[in-house]
C-alpha cells in the first residue's frame, strides 16, 4: 500500500554528454531543478537517469528502440516490471529538439526541459498517450504538475 501523504524517494542521475556542444542547457538543467521536476511528477519511489544527449546520440537511439530514424525530444525506457516495482528508468531528452520545439512554440528552454521531464516521467510510470483517452489523461496531468511548478500550460490554449 503506497502512503499518499509520504514524498516519494528519488535516487537521481544526471548525465550531460552533450554539455559541450550546448552549455547553455547545462545551465538550464540543474540537478535541483530536475529533481523537483520529477519528483512533482513521481507517484511513488523511483530511480531515474536523465541524459542530455545531442542529435546523433538521439537519432541512433530512437532508430535502434523505436525503429523511427530521426532525433526525438525525450525517450523513456522505463524498467519495473510491475506496479509493485519502483519506478526505475532513463530518460533521454535531445538538446537540439528542445531547443528547436521551445524556439518554434515560443516558450523558454528551461519551461520545454521541465516539460519533457515531467512527461518522460510519467511514462516511466506506465502513462502513455497512444489514444485519445490516454493523451486526454496525460496532458491534464503534465498541465497540472507544470502548474504547481510555475510553469504555463504546455499545450496552450487548445479545445478538444
């Protein structure tokens, strides 16, 4: 039974092999920040890795996973293998995409970062958005943890 008033746990590693070609991410992305974001975003205990990786890195690895050959803001490998398990996953956010996404969406990087981390971390958690249903649960949930972290809607004004 999950104790709903205890903050769940949060082991955190933070990788930024791409930290060299945009240090301007590094400086977006810190590790108090990701905690907070994950954690506002976390149902119960969890092992997480966030990678900060550059487009290459980010093309080989949703080709390899996804079979889809092209750099993607964020992939999630989630590894429990049951509800009971603690969350435990890599999250992989391509630097390029968010920056170019949060250019073309006209918000700041560190609120698309903050965005890409709380949806990958939900799908480490089981949430996906494959149908209507799903996607309709998960962005109210994003827009909700975005919320009480400071930050807009992510989806804009949108009508369904």
């Amino acid at each position: 039974m999950t104790d709903k008033t205890r903050t769940p746990q949060l082991k955190l590693t933070l990788q930024f092999p791409a930290a060299k070609a945009f240090p301007e991410h590094k400086a977006a992305v810190s590790r108090a920040d990701v905690a907070r974001w994950i954690k506002a975003a976390l149902f119960a205990d969890g092992e997480l890795t966030v990678r900060l990786v550059d487009a290459d890195e980010g093309r080989l690895l949703n080709r390899t996973y996804r079979g889809k050959d092209y750099a993607t803001n964020v992939l999630t490998f989630a590894y429990a293998e049951s509800e009971s398990d603690p969350v435990s996953g890599d999250l992989v956010l391509c630097c390029s995409v968010i920056e170019r996404e949060a250019s073309e969406q006209g918000k700041p990087l560190v609120a698309h970062y903050a965005h890409m981390i709380v949806h990958g971390t939900l799908h480490a958690q089981g949430y996906d958005h494959e149908n209507d249903d799903e996607a309709e649960e998960m962005e109210a949930l994003e827009t909700d943890i975005l919320g009480r972290l400071g930050f807009a809607d992510p989806y804009g004004d949108r009508s369904r």
